[in-house]
C-alpha cells in the first residue's frame, strides 16, 4: 500500500486531470463571438435532425432544419448574446453564452454543440 500522503498526491493529480479540460474552456467574449459566429452558417442536430442557424451582422437570426424554420433578431448581451425569435417552433427570447471546445465547434450553454460550416 501506499502511504496517506502519496496516495492524496496520487488522487489529487487524477482529480486535476478528469476537470482540467472542462475548468480551461472559458466563456467566448462578445469580440470571440462577432469573429467567429457572426456571419457564418453553424450546424447543428435537434433531437437527430440537422439544423442550421445564422447569426447575421445585421442583428437578424435565421434557423432552419428539415421542415421547420425560424427568424428573428439577435443581440450581444454583458456575457453573450441575446436572441429573440419571432417566428418558428421556439418563439420568445433566450440569452446564450458560447465556449470554443476546438475543431471549429461551439457549445452554447443549453448544451448544443454547433459546427461552423463557412
């Protein structure tokens, strides 16, 4: 066995290592947003149907997916941005954050992971 004090080591390092990937992603700042998001198609998957939204620079929001669409306008807010869709499945007004998780994807804080297609 090993003694008290190398094993806290031990379960410390492993401890460090399972949260360091999660601890390191930080929260896009609204400049992040506007150079990467803004302007490009982001791919997603609603319940296993593709889908795609747009923020564009002109403050409108566009999604579609199979047979369903939706627009609106969008926002930045202190920690994000804020959308307020006015028509589609999911009307009414929703502020977001995102965090880069790397290979030009993106992790909305519902949890929706969105790719940049352009």
């Amino acid at each position: 066995m090993y003694p008290l004090k190398t094993t806290l080591l031990i379960v410390s390092i492993a401890v460090g290592l399972t949260l360091s990937p999660l601890s390191a992603a930080e929260t896009m700042t609204n400049d992040q947003i506007a150079a990467t998001l803004v302007g490009k198609t982001l791919s997603t998957s609603v319940k296993g149907i593709p889908a795609r939204v747009t923020y564009n620079a002109d403050g409108s929001v566009e999604m579609k997916a199979l047979i369903i669409s939706g627009h609106g306008t969008w926002e930045y807010s202190e920690a994000g941005i804020c959308v307020d869709m006015t028509s589609g499945p999911r009307k009414g007004e929703t502020c977001l954050t995102f965090t880069d998780i790397g290979d030009a994807q993106y992790l909305n804080s519902e949890g929706m992971t969105f790719t940049v297609k352009n």
